[in-house]
C-alpha cells in the first residue's frame, strides 16, 4: 500500500463522514483520482471505527466539520 497524498486523505475522510460506505469510497477515490484503495484502506480513516482510532487530530477533527457542515445544510 503506498501512502496516499494528504487531498486524497481528505476526500476520504470527507466521504465517510458524509456517510459514504468504505466500498463507496473506493470507488469514488478511484474515479477522482484514478488511485486504487482499499476498503481497509478507507476504513483507517473514519475515526467512528476501531480501525480509525489512530487517525490524526487534523483529520478527525475535519471528519467532524465536515459531518456538522453537511447536517446543517
């Protein structure tokens, strides 16, 4: 697995937080950027999930703007 670029962290992040599932994702990131991941791969960046516990505080902090964000709109 190569480490994916800091947009394509957040395009994750944001995509799952507006709950988009992991297989969702992955297809989206793909057709975005044309980058491959996997649904594990995804899952390590929603902080909601055991996988996601070590996600960094920029992210998850994105993770929840980002959910706030779109509940109000």
């Amino acid at each position: 697995m190569a480490a994916l670029k800091k947009e394509i962290k957040l395009f994750i992040v944001r995509s799952l937080a507006v709950f988009n599932t992991p297989i969702e994702t992955v297809e989206l990131v793909n057709q975005e950027y044309g980058t491959i991941v996997t649904k594990q791969q995804c899952e390590k960046y929603d902080p909601t999930k055991r996988a996601g516990e070590n996600l960094s505080e920029e992210l998850k902090k994105d993770f929840e703007n980002f959910e706030i964000k779109e509940a109000i709109v």
